[in-house]
C-alpha cells in the first residue's frame, strides 16, 4: 500500500503543502496499512521553519531516510516527504499496529523544550483529524512516540506540547466532531486560553458568540475535580434556552462539550493542581 494520495488529501482539507521532490518514490517499501498515527518531534534546531528537512528526508548516518512519511514546520506548513514505509517508530509496544509498516509518522520542529507556536499545534491536530477520518482511525489510534515505543521510557517526543498527548487528541477529537475542519464558516476560529491551577473551588466566566455552534475541550496534566459548567443565555440570570440553569457537565479531561446555540458566557467551576488548557471553537 503506498499512500500516493496524501498530498492531495491534506490540501483538500485545507492545510499548507509543500511536496518535497521524488517523495512518491522515497520509501523502505510499501505499507501493509494504516493502524496507526505517532507523533514525533525533530530535536532539530532552535530557529527555522522547517531545519529538519534534509535528515527527515535523507536520513542519517547510522539511520537511512526518510525518517517519516510527514514533516510539520512551525508556521503549520506540512511536507510530504514519502509514500511508503518511513524508519521513525523502532521497537513497539505492539508492532502489528504501531510499527512502521503501519504507522504514519509526522516529524513536527521542535527542539523539545522550547515551546510549541499555537499554530503549530493547532496544524499538528487538524493533520492528525484529517489522517484519521481519510484512514478510518479513531483518535486514540493517534499516539507519541514515548507512548508506544519499548522499551518504556526509550523516547520522550513529543514533549511539552499544551496539555501532552491528551491536550492534542482532545483538540483532534474536536475537529473530527466538526471543530474548524467542517466547511462552515469560522467566527472566532479557535483560541487557547488557561484557566490558573487552584485546589480551592475556582470560578471562570468565559464569553462565547451566541450565533455559532461552539465546542469546548478541557485539559490538564492532573486531574480536574469537582468541574461543572453553566451556560447562560442572552437574558440576564437565565440559563440558555430560558431555564435557570438548562444545562451543566461534569469536566473530564479531553472531552468535548457541545455548547446549546444561543449561548453567550459560560461559567466554569472547578479545582486542579495543575493549570487547564481550554480550547474553544467556533464556526457558524
């Protein structure tokens, strides 16, 4: 199986793509099949776009290339750099899914302590989102390399992206549940913020824009207790839909929570040792 139409795929779901010369031919073979995606990061140079390319590419001395089937720069722009069977997993927990016969693998710039440009990160999840849906995958098929490599604690990539893995599969999950991937038009598009860590039950207020079809995705590196939120509705004191409070949730890390139409602030209570990544999307 060669993955011959992976550039076009990509571009039709709307990212940046460069091809990189001769890639539909660069490849250790053909794939058995796609089980599965794993996340790297380059540990390349500090400055650059995209420094990577030429060892991604080609290789290096004790590794011949490509090294992966997908590079990502940090301006979100995503190199096709092979077709076939790419030298990135090594050993697996379960080769028959995560090895590199049947695992995609996307080399993202990072040195691996510097932190990741949102654009980045958000590029990292929509690849990942249209790679599951063209490939039938569920998001939990999308893993890190540290998470599957063996033995346990061999890698550590990617590291430091907002919110680890979870943090990536939830905003993964969310444009596979129709985030900004779907063809509506995007209001506010998506934004980041963080909600402050506070082991006492904390109080956040956020705005949201009542004519659009908004998602929210919670995630932390330690666990959110005690979270619920309220969504309220254009009359002062009501919930949205005009009861008192017309709907509350639990907080569970990476869920993806549809806010009712009509909704202009939603409050979130919760209490975490950690500070919360919140993701918000928006499309009309």
């Amino acid at each position: 199986m060669y993955l011959n139409d992976l550039a076009s795929v990509l571009r039709a779901g709307g990212m940046n793509v460069i091809e990189v010369n001769g890639w539909q031919g660069r490849n250790h073979g053909s794939m058995a099949g796609v089980r599965s995606i794993v996340c790297h990061h380059t540990a390349g140079a500090a400055t650059g776009n995209y420094p990577s390319l030429n060892v991604v590419t080609n290789g290096r001395s004790d590794l011949a290339g490509p090294l992966a089937q997908l590079g990502l720069a940090r301006d979100g722009t995503v190199y096709v750099i092979s077709n076939g069977v790419a030298w990135h997993a090594g050993a697996t927990i379960d080769d028959s899914v995560y090895g590199n016969s049947w695992a995609i693998g996307i080399e993202a710039e990072n040195t691996g302590t510097q932190p990741w440009p949102e654009v980045q990160v958000n590029a990292y999840a929509k690849l990942c989102a249209l790679l599951c849906k063209h490939y039938g995958l569920s998001v939990d098929r999308v893993k890190g390399h540290k998470e599957i490599c063996r033995p346990a604690g061999r890698k550590i990539d990617p590291a430091g992206l907002p919110g680890d893995m979870n943090g990536l599969r939830g905003r993964i999950q969310a444009y596979m549940s129709g985030g900004t991937s779907t063809n509506g038009k995007l209001l506010n598009g998506e934004t980041h913020m963080k909600l402050p860590a506070e082991m006492n039950t904390r109080s956040e207020v956020i705005s949201l824009p009542p004519d659009a079809n908004v998602k929210l995705i919670l995630s932390a590196k330690t666990t959110i207790f005690g979270g619920h939120i309220y969504f309220w509705g254009t009359v002062n004191g009501q919930g949205t839909g005009g009861d008192p409070v017309s709907y509350r949730t639990e907080v569970k890390q990476g869920q993806v929570i549809n806010v009712p139409r009509g909704t202009v602030k939603a409050e979130i209570f919760y209490s975490c040792a950690s500070e919360i990544d919140l993701y918000i999307q928006a499309i009309a």
